[in-house]
C-alpha cells in the first residue's frame, strides 16, 4: 500500500486525474449541499451577467446561475458516463469471455457480431440509436453503451485467450474444477487491469459523446443543466456573454483530461515493465 501511494505521488499525471475525477464525482454527489442557488429558478432582469462576487460564473440567457447549473450538470453527465460503459462493460465482457473461452462457432458468431458493429463509428451507431429509440437521458445512455460494446468484447475476448491456456488452469481443470469457477475466480482476475484502463478512456468518451448528442438536441432536453444542452442554449450569446460557453466548456474539457490523466496513469502503475 505505501509503495502504491508512493508510486502515486511520483507519477503527477494520475495524481492529477484522480484529483480531477474525484472533485467531479464529489460535486456530483453533493451538488446540493454545495449551491443553494437552485439550477432552473430564472432571473430574466439578470439574463446574460458577466462573472461576479454574487455570481462567480455568471448567469445564462434566462438568469440562471451557471454555478448551480454545472453543479447540478454534473451529475448527469457523470451518470450518463457511468452506466453507458458499465453497461457496454457487462455485455461486452461476457460476449468476449464465451467468444475467447468457448471458442469454435462461439468465437465465430461473437466475431461477426463484432465486426458488424465495428463498421459503424461509435459516435454515429450512438446516433442511429437515439434517433430510433427517442431523445431522453435513458436512450442516450443505452446507445452510448451499445457503442461500447465491440471495443469491450475485443479486448476480453484478446485478454481470455492469453490466458486459458496457462499450465496453472489445466492444473485447475484436472482437479475438477467447473467452467464457471475457472471463469468467476482465476479468468476474471486477470483481465481486470486492462478493463480498468480501458473503462476510464471510455467514461471519458462517453460523457464527450453524450455531451455532443446533448448539444445536437439528441440526448438530455431543456431545461436539465446538462452540459451539452448548456451549450447548446448558450451558442446564439457566445459573441455577447462568452461566458455562457467557456464554463461548460471547461467542465468538459477539465473531466475527460481527468479521466483520460487516470487511465494513462493505471496503464502504467498495473504495466510490469513499469
């Protein structure tokens, strides 16, 4: 534990990225103990406020406080972020394990699958999704996690056929040990360091891409502080209050350096090289 720590003090780049991730996934959790201000009262005498001591990054077109509207959009975007790459992690991980474990027309079929998939952008398989199923918070979310699927099957698929075939499983297989138990206690532990590195890069993209849908009108709606929708209400006021757009702005861009800062840093504290 203190050679992790150290280690962690050493490497600034993951220092910064889970002091980043973590202030986003405090403000996300506390959002209301943080601002009393509420995120959707309008103060239209107040529209359009450059930054001040009253209001530290100015209100938006309708008098809203930005504070408490990145604040509160937070959490949204954290949670977007979230269960889109959980779940793309459970239904590409467990297309990988029997694709890589089972093998033969499993492997085949997961294959193709995958491929299929593949052809597609993410961001534009995201897209097609949303558009068929509808715009809210809830679609966005699956299609974003269907766009994370491929990427997640590949790498167990990649991770489990490195391996099953270790002397120390064939021993475990000759005791007469279950499909289920190999997988559950000896597979899983293996793979799970480049499935954190890869869910962090991912959580990153995710809130990009549900950020640009969210913008397109594709994803969270008015008047949720989301922060794609924020700029989506801000862009006609970017000449005359820049401020509604650099705010949110920065949010985004500030939480996915973060996170993609983490994943850089767990790649190398879990890379035995390092």
């Amino acid at each position: 534990m203190k050679s992790a720590m150290g280690w962690l003090m050493r490497h600034r780049g993951l220092l910064v990225g889970v002091l980043i991730v973590g202030f986003v996934l405090l403000m996300a959790l506390l959002g209301p103990v943080l601002t009393t201000r509420s995120a959707y009262d309008h103060d239209l005498p107040r529209a359009l406020e450059n930054p001040s001591r009253e209001f530290p990054f100015g209100t938006d077109s309708l008098g809203r406080d930005l504070v408490a509207r990145i604040i509160h959009g937070s959490r949204y975007s954290v949670a977007i972020g979230l269960f889109a790459v959980l779940g793309g992690v459970l239904v590409g991980s467990y297309l990988g394990i029997v694709a890589g474990y089972f093998g033969g027309i499993y492997d085949v079929v997961v294959g193709r699958l995958i491929d299929v998939m593949l052809a597609f952008p993410g961001l534009l398989l995201a897209l097609a999704v949303v558009s068929a199923l509808g715009s809210n918070l809830t679609n966005l979310t699956i299609a974003i996690g269907i766009a994370n699927v491929p990427r997640f099957a590949r790498l167990v698929r990649g991770s489990v056929l490195s391996v099953k075939n270790e002397e120390y499983l064939e021993a475990i297989r000759a005791q007469g040990a279950g499909t289920l138990r190999i997988i559950r206690r000896h597979v899983l532990p293996n793979i799970a360091a480049p499935l954190m590195v890869q869910m962090s890069f991912s959580v990153a993209e995710a809130i990009l891409a549900a950020s640009g849908l969210s913008f397109l009108g594709l994803g969270a709606q008015p008047p949720l502080p989301e922060w794609g929708v924020m700029l989506s209400e801000a862009r006609d006021y970017m000449r005359v209050a820049p401020h509604v757009v650099v705010f949110p702005g920065v949010a985004i861009v500030a939480v996915i350096i973060g996170l993609n800062l983490l994943g850089d840093g767990l790649r190398d504290l879990w890379d035995p090289r390092m």
